[in-house]
C-alpha cells in the first residue's frame, strides 16, 4: 500500500500568498490615498506680479544687510583665528 499525498488546501488558506498580496496591495491603496489627497487640497495660484515681489523683497533685503554691516563685521572678526 502506497503512501497518500497530503491533500492539498484552496490557494487562500496559505499564508505566504497573502504575505506576497499584501505588498502590492498596499501601494495601490497609498497611491489612491495620495490622489484623494491631491484632487481635495488644489495648489495655491502664482501671483501675477510675483516677479515684482521678488524685486521689492531684494531691495528690502540689501537695504537691511547694508544696516547689519558692523554686526556681521564684529560677527566675522571674534570667528577668525588668531596669528600665532
């Protein structure tokens, strides 16, 4: 009398299918996850004059960075090494 072979059970009621399922799963899940996130929250609009802007932030800028010249003086003289 020969041995029987195990008999054997439904494709689902082995766990390592659902260990390999369950990766791909997941990033399909977190793709439609980021598009609902993306289709609810629009980006913000460009302004039309953002170049403007840009111009009028670089003047406030240099204006405020010529104000700051003894502290940045004073700043980069107690870094500097002394002569031996």
């Amino acid at each position: 009398m020969q041995p029987q072979p195990p008999a054997s059970l439904p494709w689902w009621r082995y766990p390592l299918v659902w260990l390999v399922i369950a990766g791909p799963a997941t990033v399909v899940v977190a793709g439609l996850v980021t598009a609902v996130i993306a289709f609810r929250s629009a980006d913000p609009v460009v302004a039309t004059d953002y170049y403007r802007r840009g111009i009028e932030i670089n003047k406030t800028l240099t204006a405020v960075g010529k104000s700051a010249l003894p502290a940045m003086q004073g700043r980069n003289h107690a870094v500097t090494p002394t002569a031996p």
